[in-house]
C-alpha cells in the first residue's frame, strides 16, 4: 500500500522520521500517522514526499521504490540536453537560452514522473522528442516577426 511505501522509501533514504518531517513540511506525528495507515495521504503531497526521498511519485505509487543516485540523474539530464541540442540544429534559428532551459527543465520534470519509463527502468530521451518540438515550435509561433528597415542614401 501507499502509506507502506512512502515508510519504505524514507528508510532507504537513510532518514529519520523527525528529518524526513522537516523537509517535507509536516509534524513529526502527522508523517508517522501517513505511514501507519492511521491518515489519509493527500495527492498533493506526494510531490514533496518524492523530492526529500530522491525518488518519483511513480516510484512510490508503483510499490518499487527506488533510490536514485545523483549519476543517474545527472545522466538522465545528460541525456535530454543532447536531444534538445538535435532538436535546436534542425530548427532555422536558435532560440534564447531561456527557451531551452525551460525545454531541458521541462522535459527533465516529465521524465521523472514517466510512470511506463520507470517501469521498463530504461531512459529513452527521444519519447519525449516531440514534446520539445512543441515547446520551440509554440516559441516560433510567439516570436514577433523579423523585419528588415530600408536604409535611404
């Protein structure tokens, strides 16, 4: 159950109930409450809960929690910013930094919370290659149209 694997979680993250509380913005009796069964865990919570224990909501709903290592993130991460620099070469022009820092944080977001990717525990960047062709191709859409002023002589 849920509450099973949110205790489980916790524990192989190496954190006391009283830490484990701190970061995630509950009472120290409010978390034991979560993880006995004795409370109901609200959906909103599990976000919070994923973050201090380095692991996913998938991960916590599947009943396969995970630990995940900073490599495998960094890698993860990695990995999405070389699709997003394939997606940028095809494109006419290059958008602003901040464009492709949101399409690499984005996409790193999604990933993470891919609950059939964690399942099959192999990361494959390019499922979410079209995702980030909508993002710059809704950026292009937005861009003011360049034009060109005549210079008189």
């Amino acid at each position: 159950m849920l509450h099973d694997n949110i205790k489980a979680a916790r524990e192989r993250a190496g954190l006391s109930l009283s830490a484990a509380a701190e970061r995630i913005g509950l009472g120290k009796t409010t978390l034991y409450r979560l993880e006995a069964g004795e409370a109901p865990i609200a959906a909103s919570r599990l976000p919070l809960i994923a973050l201090a224990y380095r692991t996913t909501v998938a991960d916590l709903i599947d009943n396969r929690v995970k630990e995940r290592t900073a490599e495998q993130d960094l890698l993860e991460i990695a990995l999405v910013v070389q699709m997003v620099e394939e997606v940028i070469q095809q494109l006419d022009i290059r958008p602003n930094p901040g464009v492709v820092g949101g399409a690499v944080s984005e996409t790193v977001r999604l990933a993470r919370d891919d609950f059939e990717q964690r399942l099959s525990g192999e990361f494959d960047p390019n499922r979410y290659r079209a995702f980030v062709q909508g993002i710059f191709g809704s950026w292009l859409d937005r861009r003011p149209p360049v034009t060109t002023t005549s210079i008189r002589t």
